[in-house]
C-alpha cells in the first residue's frame, strides 16, 4: 500500500516528499524551544547557572536546589504569529492571536541542616513546562507557469513500490482509495497511457495555485523534581519529565486554470488533516558550582526522550472540476482515514552554563546546548519503513548549538531584564531548509516580600523554505514557497513565597 501525505512541521517547514513524514515527526519533537516563566524567558531562557525559577526544573533541574522559601508560581501569555509569504512573486500575509500557559508549578524547600559543610536544604518541585508550541498558520498564492501539482499526482503513481506503480487496471473511483495518488486516478486527474506503460498529466503548466496551513497543538512537560543545597557551593537536582504531546494541522491546496487556457481542466481542490498524540518520558540531572559568591557554573545532561506507542491520525480528499467544453461529470474522492502507532526516541542533550553576579546591582549569565537531531530513532510496525526513515533522518539531519545570553539590573524591588538566543539550523545542509531561529526578548520584575510580578516579551523570526510538492517526479522544477515567520509572545508571572 502506498501512502504520500502532504505533511508540515509548522516549526521547521518542509515536505514529507523529500524527508518522509514520519522523520519529520522526529525533528519535531526533538526540537525543543522553551517556555518559562517571565523571569527566566526576559533574559532569553539563561537561567542554567541561576536557578532559583521554576523553568530550571526542564532545564537544570539544580536551579531548585536554590530555592530556600516555598513557592507557586504561574505564567499566562499571549502570543502572535505573522508569516510573510512569497509564492511566484506574489506574496501574501497571515497573521494569528493565541492564548498560552507557559507553566505552572510549585516547590518545596526544607531546611536540613545549617552547618556549612553539610546539606542545608532539600528540595520538591512539582508542575509543569511547556516545551514546543505547534500554533501557526500560513497562507500563498501564486501563477505557476513550471509545473502543476497533477503532474507531481502522476509522478507519485509511476512511482514503485514493491517494484510495481499505481495498478492501471483498477478502477479507483469505486473506492476505496489509499494514497493520494490514488484519489488522482479516481477523480480522473491523471490518466494511463498504454503505449509508455505510465500515469501522465496532459494539464498545461499555466496555472494560479494557492496554499492554507493551520496547526495547533504543544509540548507540555510535567515535571516531578529533587534538589538539594550543599553548604551553597554545590546545588544538584534531578527531574523525571513525563511530555504530553499533541499535534493537528490541516492543509487545503487548490490549482485553477484561470486564464482558461485549458479545455478539459479546469479546477482541483486537495485537502489534508493529520493528528497525532503521544506521551514520552525522560530523566534531566544537573549540578551548580558556586565557587565564589560573584560566580556559578552550571551543567545539566537530559536523557533521551523516549514517546511510547505515539499514534497518529490522517485523511485526505481530492475534487476535481472540468472545462465545461469537455463534457465530464466533476469528480470527488476520499482516502480512508488511517491510524498508525510507532516510537519515538529523540537525542539526550548537553547544558553548559555560566553566571557573574556584580554585587547587588546586577547579574550576567549564558547556556550553550547542544543536540544531534540525527540520533532520533523510529519504531513501527513496517520494519522496511522504519529503516527508510531512519535513514532519512540521518541523511539531513545533525548537530543543533543553541546559545542563550541574558541580564538583569536589580534596582531595590524592581528589575530589568534583555536577553538574546540563537538557535542553529538541526539540518546537516541549508541547502534544503535554513532552520535557524533568532530570538530577542526583555522584561521587568518587581518583589515585595512573599509575592512577585514579573513581565515579559519575546520576539522570534525564522526564515523557511516551503516546498509545496515534488515535482522531480515528474520532470518539472519543484515549487518553492519562501516564507518569514514572526512570532511576539508577552507573558506575566505571579509568584508567592512563604
């Protein structure tokens, strides 16, 4: 059985076609951008070396062995996305508006002891952290004068598997259909050609194409933690991270000859939806060394993440319109939805972090991460498709560097905050996909004895190349989406100590 999807990472945009849809799914979980709280997201995430904020937990668990008072701490936020589009020189804009909880926790410190070269504190942390956040959307419009999206149709059918191409003598429009090559066949978007014993498309090239995407969905992580203080020189702390994932997109793509050049074609409307759920767990160990009250160095280590009997849910459906000089009956068709289960196993990952706080007025602080995306590992049931995947995922995937830097000016009961990331490309190559991310942020805090209010905003942009379908398999350049995502995200923190 065939079955080609049309699927996008919202993330890191790119085609199934080319990386196969479940090694996308790989990347996507893989890839972490983290919540937070106010606090911790206004000096960009660099709280590795700092602690004493409820993000640490999903970062260096040994942030918690800063604590020293009992807190709860929560973060709502709002956030925007702007994707600019240009398709064929046309360019287009979507923009969306979403609600978010960043995290939500609490933590428990206990003194223990309060001679110096003993453990003086221990620590218990529970909540969550919101790992990846999936909600996007993107619109393109463009006149493709290159190629059609019946043609790449056609070439998914001459494709072989098990050495054989879409089976010519069935007769697809009775149903059911599998593959979306097969929803071609039924709705008479493509046809067989006996004397080339191959599907060919006679649609010409001339045609306006448009693209909608709209995702939803996360990464939320509940976190159960331990720490511990050890004569404030060496805080350590672990993490069991227990992921819920959730991820839907749905994709509608349209091809109409509009300069009514052709006399038999006249309009396709393709529509895809795809959802997939799943729950993971992992381990997360970290240590702070504070050698000198003005310094500390941080180092965490984060187990693989392994996503136990992740299921997925697809379906897709193909209407084709014609000329009215042809004479033929319109034709709709449908895939049977299908349900699919496999594993998934993403990279452990490395933090380095360190800090320099300059007397009371202010401290300075920066994480390096480091991930190889290439050691994502799939399990299903096709061993033959796991093993293409897999290798999928070793061929374009590799080492992601992930830097964070951020400050803080202490002004009595008040604080400023900026901070910077840059987040390398997870790709082996540009050439397919860039996959950087660059992100800004700042914030202001205020703390009067149990209770703080902390404030937020972030600003992220990335560059994606979208590639819409792969016409190759038909002989015809495949079309390229060049997209620019925006996202502003502002958040508060409300937290209390006793």
């Amino acid at each position: 059985m065939k079955k080609f999807t049309l699927s996008i990472c919202c993330i890191l945009i790119m085609t199934s076609a080319i990386f196969g849809q479940y090694a996308e799914h790989a990347l996507q979980v893989s890839n972490i951008f983290y919540g937070g709280s106010a606090r911790s997201i206004g000096m960009s995430n660099a709280f590795g070396a700092i602690g004493g904020d409820f993000s640490t937990l999903s970062m260096n668990p040994a942030g918690l062995g800063v604590y020293k008072n009992n807190e709860v701490s929560f973060t709502p936020s709002i956030f925007n996305t702007r994707v600019f589009s240009e398709y064929y020189g046309t360019r287009n804009e979507e923009f969306d508006v979403k609600l978010n909880i960043n995290n939500f926790g609490a933590v428990f410190a206990l003194p223990v002891s309060q001679i110096k070269d003993q453990i003086n504190y221990v620590q218990f942390g529970i909540g969550y952290n919101r790992l990846a956040n999936f909600n996007n959307s993107f619109y393109l419009e463009g006149f493709n004068d290159q190629s059609t999206f019946t043609a790449y149709l056609a070439g998914l059918a001459n494709t072989p598997i098990g050495g054989k191409i879409l089976n010519p003598e069935y007769d697809f429009s009775q149903g059911p259909c599998y593959s979306i090559d097969e929803l071609a066949a039924a709705t008479w978007l493509i046809a067989y050609d006996e004397a080339f014993d191959m599907w060919k498309s006679d649609m010409y090239n001339d045609v306006t194409q448009s693209a909608y995407m709209i995702s939803s969905g996360a990464i939320d992580e509940m976190t159960i933690s331990f720490g511990g203080n050890f004569g404030d020189k060496i805080y350590f702390g672990a993490t069991l991270g227990i992921p819920f994932m959730s991820y839907r997109y749905d994709f509608n793509f349209s091809e109409s000859d509009t300069q009514n050049i052709d006399t038999i074609f006249g309009s396709m409307s393709y529509s895809e939806y795809y959802t997939k759920s799943g729950v993971g767990v992992n381990g997360k160990f970290g240590v702070i060394f504070r050698p000198i009250p003005s310094l500390r160095f941080g180092a965490a280590v984060h187990t693989p993440t392994y996503y136990g009997n992740t299921r997925e849910y697809s379906g897709s459906d193909l209407q084709s319109y014609f000329d009215p000089r042809a004479g033929f009956q319109d034709k709709y068709a449908y895939t049977v939805e299908n349900v699919y289960d496999f594993t998934v196993t993403t990279p452990a990952r490395l933090i380095g972090s360190a800090s320099c706080v300059i007397g009371k007025l202010a401290l300075i602080s920066i994480d390096y991460e480091w991930a190889n995306h290439a050691s994502n590992k799939l399990k299903m049931k096709d061993r033959t498709l796991a093993q293409t995947e897999n290798q999928s995922i070793k061929n374009y995937y590799g080492n992601q560097h992930i830097v964070r830097a951020g400050a803080e000016i202490n002004l009595n009961k008040f604080f400023i905050r900026g901070g910077y990331g840059w987040y390398s490309s997870p790709y082996k190559t540009s050439n397919v996909n860039d996959g950087s991310i660059n992100s800004w942020t700042c914030g202001i805090g205020y703390r009067a004895g149990f209770f703080g209010i902390d404030f937020a905003y972030q600003h992220t942009s990335q560059n994606m190349s979208y590639y819409v379908y792969n016409a190759s398999l038909y002989g015809q350049p495949s079309p390229v989406a060049h997209l620019n995502g925006k996202t502003n995200s502002y958040m508060i923190t409300l937290s209390f100590r006793y």
